[in-house]
C-alpha cells in the first residue's frame, strides 16, 4: 500500500490477500471497499461477496444492484484507490450496453459514470 500525492493505493495483487469472511474487500471503479462486516448484512447474501471478494467488481455491481446502492457505498470505503485499475474493453463495451438500454429502454435506470 502506498500514497501518492492526496490519495492512498492498493495494488490488485494487495487487494486479492483480502478475500475471505472477516476480511473481505472489493473494488468498483477503481475504489476499495471493505464489506467484511456488510457481507452478513448484503440482500443478495454473503456468498456472491465471498465468491467477488479480493478484485475489482464493478460490472457485477453495476448488473445486479439499482442506482440507490451507490449511496451505501461511501461508509464503506477504506480510503484506498486501486493502483492499476484498468477497464477491459469488454467491460467499456458492457457498460456502454447497460447505460444506452438504460436510457432507450426504461429511462428509470441510473448507471453511474465510469473513468
């Protein structure tokens, strides 16, 4: 772990040591977010958690929860940024599925910005 300028990093590989029950972190676009304690709380359960735990869960996170979940997450940020985060062109492409049908289709689907 390691500061650069005002923000703190994390590597991908650091993020990965932080994968199981009680020490449980994740990573959505780029910031990390420890669940260790919100996995019991988790509607979905703990399992799809345990299951993403220790990587970058952005898409995951972006498909199976609505727009209101964004503002749970901030309590649960560690103050880490994941230092070699970088969009697939799979999951740009995705993203960019999600938002248009999101926009075409329903209008009421609010998909958070990315990088």
């Amino acid at each position: 772990m390691e500061g650069q300028g005002q923000r703190k990093y994390i590597s991908a590989g650091e993020l990965k040591e932080h994968n199981k029950s009680g020490d449980l972190w994740i990573s959505i676009q780029g910031k990390v977010y420890d669940v260790s304690e919100w996995a019991k709380e988790h509607p979905g359960g703990e399992i799809p958690l345990l299951n993403l735990g220790g990587q970058d869960v952005t898409d995951a996170f972006i498909a199976y929860h609505p727009g209101t979940a964004w503002q749970y997450l901030d309590k649960l940020f560690t103050g880490y940024h994941l230092k070699d985060f970088e969009v697939s062109e799979a999951s740009k492409d995705y993203r960019r599925l999600v938002s248009e049908f999101a926009k075409a289709a329903f209008g009421r689907i609010w998909v958070q910005p990315c990088c």
